[in-house]
C-alpha cells in the first residue's frame, strides 16, 4: 500500500480528504504511482503530468522520506519507507513570493493617485 498526499486543490478535484492510499502492481515507481491514482481518480488525469507526454507539471512537485525526487526517472524505484507504507509520497503544488526581487519577468506595484485620488494596480515590465 502506498500512501499518497496530494495538495489542496487536488483533493477538492478529487473530492477526497486526507492522503489516499493506493495499491500498485509491480514495482512502486512515480509512474506506476501516478497511473494508479489516475486510474481511481480519472478527474486528475492532467492534472499532475501532462496526458501527452507524461512529465510532470512544473507547478508540482514530489517528494518522499524528506528527498525532492520531481527530477528523478518517472520509472526509478521509490524509497522502501514509501512502498511499505511508513512515509508518504508527497505531492506538492508550487509556492511562490515572499520577501526579495519576485518574479524576475513582472514587478507589481500600487500606481500613484489618479486625478480623481483613487489608486489602481498597475503591473510594470522590468527592464
């Protein structure tokens, strides 16, 4: 039994809370992991990798036992905490922001006060 935690949106999509937990045939690897889930929760085929190519959505990421395993081979072996079911693997929507530059490409800021005193948001290229 492997058991899975998918993030917030994915589990409303899912309409399940908590983690799921899957059986895989054979051996326990992203890919057989991923086919299970999609094929007991069919809505979230896309979702996570794409239909066409099967990567990985860059807005998602995996990890198990602490380790970001996002760039590892779909078919390589999870780690045996995870396929005993003692560790979850994780699968984990993107964070983004906080303190410093942002996003290198757009710099959001307050525009002044237009005549009439109101301000409005305004997004600015940065050089």
């Amino acid at each position: 039994m492997i058991r899975v935690i998918l993030p917030a949106h994915l589990r409303t999509l899912a309409h399940v809370e908590g983690e799921v937990k899957l059986e895989v045939e054979g051996q326990a690897t992203q890919r057989s992991v991923l086919d299970a889930l999609e094929a007991r929760y069919p809505m979230l085929r896309g979702t996570i990798r794409d239909q066409v190519t099967q990567q990985r959505r860059s807005f998602l990421r995996f990890f198990a036992c602490e380790e970001d395993l996002s760039h590892e081979l779909p078919d390589a072996p999870l780690p045996q905490a995870v396929t005993s079911g003692v560790e979850p693997f994780l699968i984990i929507g993107a964070i983004a922001g906080g303190k410093g530059e942002g996003c290198a490409r757009k710099k959001l800021y307050a525009a002044p006060a237009c005549a009439s005193g109101k301000r409005r948001q305004a997004a600015c290229r940065m050089p």
